[in-house]
C-alpha cells in the first residue's frame, strides 16, 4: 500500500488561522497591540534602581509611572509576575486619562486576567483608549463581541478604518491583519498586491506571520512576482522565529528544490521542526521521509511513530499512512483491524484512497474468515 505525503500549507490556511485568532480575541498579535504601551517593550530591561524611581513615581500619582509599574506587573520584570496588580495600576493610570493604561486594561478585561473576564468592561476600556488616540485599542475595537469570544466586523467600514489607521501609523501587528483581510476580502475587495504591502511592511519589522504570509506570496506569484528565492527568504525569516508552518514550507522547498540546493537532509531538518512543535503535516510527512529513508536514516517504528502523532491530531493523510503500516506490518504490528481502524478514520473525512482500502480490507478479511 503506498503512502501519501501531505502539500504545503498556503496562505488560505494562514490567514483563516488568523482570521480564527481574531474571532476568540486571543491572538499574540491583539494581546501585544494592547498590552504593551510601547512598541518593542517586550525587550526594555529595568534596572533596580529605574524599578525605585517608578515605584515613587507611582505611589505620588504620576500616571505614566502607574501604567510603567503595570506593565512591570504584567510581564514579571523584576518582580513576581501578577496579574491583579498590573490591573490595579493600569487602572490607576486609566482613571487619570492615560490612553495606553486603558488599552492595557481593556486587553486584561478581554482575557480575564487580574480582573473578572467581561466584554463590555473591555469595549469600555478599549473605547475610552481610541479616543485618546490609541493605535492598539483602535485594533480592539474592529471587534464586536459576543460573550467570551470576538466576532470580526468584516463589513464594518469603521472598524477597517480604526484598523488602517494603526496599521499606518506602523504598528506590524496591525499591518499583518489588515493585510490577512486583503487576501481574504474581509471587509475589503480582495486584492494580493495590497495584502502583500501590508505584509511586507509587517515583515520586515520581524512579524512572522507576515513573513510567512509573503513567502507564500512570492511562492505563488499572487500580487507579486513569482520568486521561489524570494519566498525561501521569508520562509527562513518566519522559520527562524519558530513557526512551524514556514517551517514545513521552507521543508517543502529544500525537498522540491525550489529556490533552493535540492537537499532531502534539510528537508528532514526543517519538518522535525515543525513536527516538534505539533504540526501535524511535517509530523505526516516526517513520517513518510523515515519509512523512505529520504534524508534521515530508514526507520520505520520512528516513522509509524509520527504517523500516530499527525493521526491522532486528525490529520486524514496520516491515518492513512498508519492504517497502511498496519496492513503491511511495516514498524507496527501486523494487525488487519488496527489498519481497518485507521482506514475508517481517514475515509470518513473523506480520504479516497483510505475508502478503496477499506472496502479491499474488508473483502480480504471476509475471505479469510
């Protein structure tokens, strides 16, 4: 039974992943829009003595100081990490007027962190924040929520407005989004060559969505060039970041040789990556590179090993492929309802070609009764 590989991730599976974050509220680029008062924050280091001076600043009421000692708070810089009391001083900060503090307590409101979860607490914070001109809070606000999850405003021509005004004024989170709704026509007419500008301009501040956002662009020439170099350099960028679906793609490449060196060992390098991770279809096509031995030394237990991993994520390809090593008895037990088992995991997700095995399994097995 031969078994089957899985194709590269596109840029319809990015963006609907995003798309999904954006629904829940919960994605690491809305969180960091509205948490960090300042771009590049994450990096700042707090000496003791800056850490003195703010606590001072802050118990005499000076706002920024109270919003600085949140954020302190909020990601443990120095001291123990708590949520309560970053919110305790973003709204110290916020009842003065002070827009990021509102954005920052609005975000903690939407994620019920240090306070109770509520939206509407949230939209309150997040509305009083955009009109004090803050970027991040008018992201928030493209939202509508319903309760505990957010549901995107694709046709509100407010929210893509809010949306595009912080994306302009250069936040990359905000440039990733706007540029996921281009290529999806969220909102706005469907247009690649407008995706790939926000995406690149989120790109090349180190937004690895977008990095591997555009490296699907340049692979397929929608709204650019077609640039398989181009595409390995933003596959690179976002791989080296950890995400492992530029990953799997900059596997992809090394395995097709395309804009790069054919190279089945760099392949094999990349999908364990990616598999390490939980990618299910580098976890597949590891599998698949173990049983052939194309890169990595023949083994077919390692192989049947991943071929479990991506199958119990559900990934119909690879139920396949393990229904077909039970057959075979290759890395697993010889075992005729083990490889039915399978068979049927994958035909009813519409595997075609686990539903001819199926039916040839079970007349097998009907004859031999």
């Amino acid at each position: 039974m031969p078994l089957s590989v899985s194709a590269g991730a596109g840029v319809t599976d990015q963006i609907n992943a995003l798309d999904v974050a954006i629904r829940q509220g919960i994605s690491e680029n809305q969180v960091e829009l509205n948490q960090a008062p300042e771009k590049g924050r994450d990096e700042r280091k707090y000496s003791p003595e800056t850490l003195k001076l703010y606590r001072k600043a802050a118990e005499q009421g000076q706002a920024v100081a109270q919003c600085e000692i949140g954020y302190i708070y909020l990601h443990g810089i120095g001291v123990a990490q708590n949520d309560s009391e970053a919110a305790c001083w973003f709204r110290k900060a916020a009842d003065q007027g002070l827009a990021r503090a509102q954005s920052c307590l609005g975000a903690l409101y939407q994620l019920g962190r240090g306070v109770p979860q509520s939206d509407s607490d949230a939209l309150m914070w997040y509305g009083k924040a955009a009109e004090n001109g803050d970027a991040g809070a008018q992201v928030a606000l493209r939202l509508k929520y319903h309760p505990g999850s957010g549901v995107l405003l694709r046709n509100s021509e407010d929210a893509i407005k809010r949306l595009q005004a912080s994306a302009e004024q250069g936040y990359p989170k905000a440039q990733c989004i706007l540029g996921a709704l281009y290529a999806k026509g969220y909102g706005v007419p469907q247009n690649y060559a407008e995706a790939a500008k926000w995406f690149l301009k989120a790109a090349e501040q180190g937004d690895a969505m977008a990095q591997f956002a555009l490296g699907y662009l340049y692979c397929e020439g929608q709204g650019v060039s077609r640039s398989y170099e181009d595409a390995v350099v933003w596959y690179r960028r976002a791989a080296e970041q950890g995400k492992s679906m530029a990953q799997f793609n900059l596997a992809l490449m090394y395995k097709k040789g395309k804009g790069v060196p054919k190279s089945d060992a760099e392949a094999a390098n990349w999908l364990v990556r990616a598999a390490l991770q939980g990618d299910a279809h580098a976890q597949n096509n590891l599998g698949y590179m173990y049983v052939k031995g194309n890169g990595v030394p023949v083994n077919e237990v390692e192989g049947a090993n991943w071929f479990r991993k991506a199958a119990d994520q559900g990934d119909d390809i690879a139920q396949f492929n393990l229904g077909a090593m039970y057959e075979s008895g290759k890395g697993v037990p010889k075992d005729e309802n083990q490889a039915a088992n399978w068979y049927r995991k994958a035909a009813e997700q519409g595997n075609e070609h686990a539903e001819r095995a199926l039916k040839r399994l079970r007349i097998y097995i009907f004859y031999t009764l």
